[in-house]
C-alpha cells in the first residue's frame, strides 16, 4: 500500500529579475510502506521544497499530495497539522529543537497536535537512544550529536507511519553520522515507517539499497517567461 503519492505537484517561484522560476515538477511518485528511499541531490534542487510539501508545511501550486489516501491539498491549515503529527515524521538537518525547553519537553511538545502527550513513551524514546540521563537538559547543554537524536525522538513520538530526513546527518561529524543513520533506520524499522531520507553524502547514500537522483523526479525546467 503506497503510503505516499504525489501527482503533478509542481512549484514556482518569482524571479528577481522578472518571470517565474519553477522550482519543482514532479509528475507521479509513489512510496510504500515500511520502504526505505535515499534521495541523491545538490543543494538548491527543490529538494527540500519536496518535503516541506509532503509534510504540508508548504503548500504546492498544484497537483495531489496523498497520505495513506487522504489529499493534504484538500486539506485547511489546521487540518493538515493534525495530519502530519499523527501521521508524519521530520527530522530536520538544523534539529529546530525550542531552547527554552528540556529534552523531555521537546520531545512532549511535539505530541501536541497528535494524540496528546505522552510523557512516559517521550522518556522510553529518549532512554531508547541514550538519552536517559539527559532528560532534563535544555539544547545548549547537550551535544550537537545528542541535540539530534532529541530531534529523532520528537519526530518519531506520535509513532509515523512516514518519516521525513532531510540531511539529518550533516551537520555531525563522520562517527556521530553513522551512528545517527543506523539510528533513524533501525526506529523506523522497528515500528513499520516508511524513510525517505534526503542527502548528498555519498557515504550515507550507499548504505541504501534504494537510492533514487532527485533529478529524475524533479523535471522542473527553471526560468519561465
């Protein structure tokens, strides 16, 4: 069962000098669930863009984003909120953790829209990924590798049935990368999400059987009149 399908989305933005530029065409894509995707791209190709439409964060100019069946573009703003947490997942490459809350905290807070919190599954999580004695630190206490696997328990508190990554691993060091990776996999995994993880690393990209260049699905063409 495709638990992710995209028909005719496309995006445009303008352009300083005048026009329009395309940023993202992508006529039919389809992702299963408990499938694994590598997405293989330069910075700048709409990458991104792709998940933050997938997620409903942005909305696209056109065509059908389906999440297990339901359209996100039908969908009014707070509607699609709650679609993404009860069932999406997204590790961003910045962590967008609040530095004003503990570890806890920002893995409960991101429960808000779904089922509600559940403290005692975001402190299993993040015991589950060593976190146990860092429950109560804020981010700035804690290591920039320990500050993403924060970011991997809140995007997996609402148990997704589709995990978003977008360069989760860029910004740690080669060691702290892998181990990042073996995490984000072995959790989704464990609990039947589809991954579909965005990165131009060639070390991440080959521990992935499915590997996909983003070119061959974004057709978008740049520059319009």
């Amino acid at each position: 069962m495709a638990i992710l399908s995209l028909k005719n989305v496309s995006k445009r933005y303008p352009s300083p000098e005048g026009g329009m530029v395309e940023i993202l065409r992508v006529s039919k894509f389809e992702l299963h669930e408990g499938q694994e995707l590598a997405l293989a791209g330069c910075s700048g190709s709409g990458k991104t863009t792709l998940l933050h439409i997938i997620a409903g964060i942005l909305a696209p100019d056109g065509g059908q984003v389906e999440i297990a069946g339901e359209d996100l573009t039908k969908l009014s703003e707070g509607a699609r909120d709650v679609l993404r947490a009860n069932r999406l997942g997204y590790v961003y490459q910045t962590f967008n953790l609040l530095g004003g809350y503990s570890a806890l905290e920002n893995v409960v807070l991101g429960m808000a829209f779904g089922k509600g919190p559940d403290t005692a599954f975001a402190r299993q999580l993040l015991e589950r990924l060593g976190l146990g004695d860092r429950l109560y630190h804020r981010p700035h206490q804690l290591s920039v590798g320990q500050q993403q696997r924060v970011a991997l328990a809140r995007a997996l508190a609402n148990r997704p049935r589709l995990v978003l990554a977008d360069e989760p691993t860029g910004n740690l060091d080669p060691e702290s990368s892998q181990e990042a990776l073996e995490l984000i996999r072995s959790m989704c995994r464990e609990s039947g999400a589809a991954l579909m993880l965005v990165s131009h690393d060639p070390n991440i990209l080959a521990q992935f059987d499915e590997v996909m260049d983003f070119s061959d699905l974004n057709k978008a063409v740049g520059l319009l009149s």
